[in-house]
C-alpha cells in the first residue's frame, strides 16, 4: 500500500477543493424536494429571496466540506477521522441538495466560496491539532449554531416554499444528528469567547456575505 508523503496529502486536498467548488456532488439520497416537486409557484420576490437563504445554506455546506476534511486529515485516531469523513459525505449530499435548488430559483452560488472554503479549512486544522476532543468540540458546537441558523431560515423561507422549507427540515436533523455524535464521542466544551464571539461573529460574516453575493 502507498503511503502518501506531504506533496500527495496536499494535492489531494487541492483536488477535493476544486470538486468542492466546482463540480456538482453525487448524491446517495435523493433530495427531500424532489416529492414535492413543482408544488407551489413563487412569486419573483419570494423567489429572489428563497434563492439568496439557499446561497447561504450551499455556502454554509462548502465550509462544513473544509472543517471535516481539514478535521480527518489531523485527527489522531482512525475512529475519530472515520467518523469526521462520514460527516463529510453527508454535507456533500446537502451541496448537491442546495445546489439543485439554487438552479431552480435562478440564482447562482456564492462567488467567496473558494475564501469559505479555505477558511474553514484553516480552522479545521487548527481545531484537530489541539487533538480530537477539542476537534470534536468545535463540531457540536459549529452544528449547534448550524441547527439555530436553520431555524431561523424555516421562518424566512416562504411559506408555501415546501420544496425549499423541506430541504432544509432534512439538513437540520443530519446537522443535529452531527451534533449529537461528537457530544457522545467525548466532545470538550470549547472555551466561552470561542462560543460566544468568534464563531458568531465569522458566521455572521459568512452568511451576511453569501446572501448577498
């Protein structure tokens, strides 16, 4: 068996960047739209608006794909780095769910992609470095303010939007079901100021940003 030497490890993850950014992900499941499919007409406004939340969301998920690769890249057991790639396959899926819906509405994706990409996975390393119970703490505590985020798009998402309020009634519990695995793996409560001012603060950043770009 190969064993990959730095210049492989970073070519590959240049390489799942690009996938990332640019290619439209397969996806296991189908997307919790598709039965609702064509439901309700939008009005332009709503339409215009519910493509700009589902812009965040897909932004939202290409920085997830950053922090669980940078995070099973650093991890320092194989149970821990399994179990942060299972989470990225998921998140893959939500991309490929977002990006459907964001070509539905006629909008396009975030042009700061690549930057919410590349940051999370600066921060990813960062979190798995310090070892995987802070690893695993960043993880409950970036899906708990994920879940909160959702919540508050299942109020501005119109209401008869049932294609889009079911995409993201779906991604809520996979990112709570994240959430709830990292507490039971032995996740460490992260320190307040990391709680409470950077990670609201970068995602306010991040979301304001997307919205409207």
């Amino acid at each position: 068996m190969r064993v990959f030497n730095a210049f492989d490890r970073l070519i590959n993850e240049v390489d799942a960047s690009l996938r990332t950014l640019f290619v439209k992900p397969a996806t296991m499941r189908p997307s919790p739209a598709e039965q609702h499919k064509n439901a309700i007409d939008l009005t332009n406004a709503e339409r215009i608006n519910a493509g700009r939340l589902m812009r965040v969301n897909h932004s939202g998920e290409v920085a997830a794909q950053g922090l669980y690769r940078a995070q099973a890249l650093t991890a320092r057991t194989p149970e821990i780095r399994a179990q942060m790639q299972h989470s990225s396959d998921e998140e893959n899926e939500h991309l490929n769910w977002c990006e459907t819906r964001i070509d539905a509405l006629g909008t396009h994706k975030s042009y700061l992609n690549p930057l919410w990409y590349w940051g999370s996975f600066a921060i990813g390393s960062i979190a798995g470095k310090a070892g995987d119970r802070w690893s695993l703490g960043f993880v409950k505590e970036t899906e708990d303010q994920v879940v909160r985020h959702l919540n508050q798009h299942l109020t501005q998402l119109p209401a008869n939007d049932i294609e889009d309020l079911a995409v993201v009634k779906k991604m809520k519990a996979d990112e709570q079901h994240h959430a709830n695995v990292a507490a039971s793996s032995g996740a460490s409560r992260l320190p307040l100021i990391v709680r409470k001012v950077f990670m609201p603060v970068t995602a306010k950043v991040m979301t304001t940003l997307s919205y409207r770009l």
